[in-house]
C-alpha cells in the first residue's frame, strides 16, 4: 500500500509540475518601424570622356533646418576614356540642402560627352538630356559647350583652368522646395 502511494504522489507530483515556458503564452507582434530614409541629392552622369580626368562635385552654402553653414561637401570621381557611355555617381550625405552645386571639370584640356544627368531629391527627379545641359547648368568662360555633339570642352584661358558648370539657382529652389 506504501508503494502504490507514493507511485500515486510521483504521479501527481508530474503531472501537477509543468515547467513555466509550458503555462505560459507568450503573444508576439511583430513591430514595424517606418524609418524614413534621408533625403539625399543625387547627380548621375551618363558620360563619354576623351581623357582620364577627375571631376569634382562641390555641395556648398550647406543648410540644415533652416541654419545656414559655411563649408563645401567636395566628391571627386575618376572619369576614364571609354568609347561606350559610362556613369559616375555624386551623392550627397543626410538631409542637406547645399545652395550651390558645382561641377568642376579637372585641370586639364577635356572633351566630355554627356549623354543625360538624372538629379533627384526626395521623390523628385529630373533628367537632363545632354543637349539642354545649358539650360540647368551655367557655364563660365572655361568651358564651351556644343548642343548639337552634346559635347562640352574645357579650355585654358590666360594660362588657367578652372572649368565649372554650376546648377542653376532657380533649380536649386525647385528642386529642393524652396520657393
């Protein structure tokens, strides 16, 4: 009779203990979190060059919630020669807004073939064709431009070299939503 009692208490002992990961139930939700991307200007280039050169991209007159900063964001690229079009990619950082955007077209004599930029910001982007380069991008004086070749070429004037083609500031505002 002692056996069958304790083998009763053992019994009820198990089935009377269930470990604590048994009882409960754990309710899992899957938490989703939007997380919003930073907005980030973005030129792409599709290009012919004649010439290795490297090629800067200036971000300046930077602005961050509404507080205006000194300095520049400079992205230099490598373009090499190629008879098929290649790309070169200038991508600024963060939610900036940069006031002036420049291209500078290297130290040296170039002929620069631009098929089309793609500039995009946020949900927006615009594609240039290389023919209306002119019309988004002033030149100065070291720097020619053909819209029918679509070709741009670098010149040296009184001994310097300082080509650049800067984004006009009526697309800035456009572009950036600031009018």
């Amino acid at each position: 009779m002692k056996n069958v009692l304790v083998a009763l208490l053992f019994c009820f002992a198990l089935l009377g203990c269930k470990p604590e990961e048994a009882t409960k139930k754990e309710d899992t939700k899957t938490i989703v979190n939007e997380v919003k991307k930073p907005s980030k200007l973005v030129i792409l280039m599709d290009y012919k060059v004649d010439k290795a050169q490297k090629v800067q991209c200036v971000f300046s007159n930077i602005e961050l919630a509404n507080n205006k900063q000194n300095g520049a964001f400079v992205i230099t690229e490598t373009l090499a020669p190629s008879s098929d079009f290649s790309k070169a990619k200038f991508e600024m950082f963060g939610d900036y807004v940069a006031l002036k955007v420049q291209l500078r077209l290297g130290n040296a004599p170039i002929k620069l073939q631009v098929n089309k930029m793609v500039l995009s910001y946020e949900d927006k982007e615009v594609i240039v064709s290389g023919k209306d380069i002119n019309k988004y991008f002033a030149p100065n004086k070291h720097v020619k431009y053909d819209p029918a070749t679509q070709t741009i070429e670098t010149v040296t004037v009184k001994g310097k070299h300082q080509p650049i083609l800067t984004l006009r500031q009526g697309f800035i505002n456009r572009l950036f939503s600031l009018i």
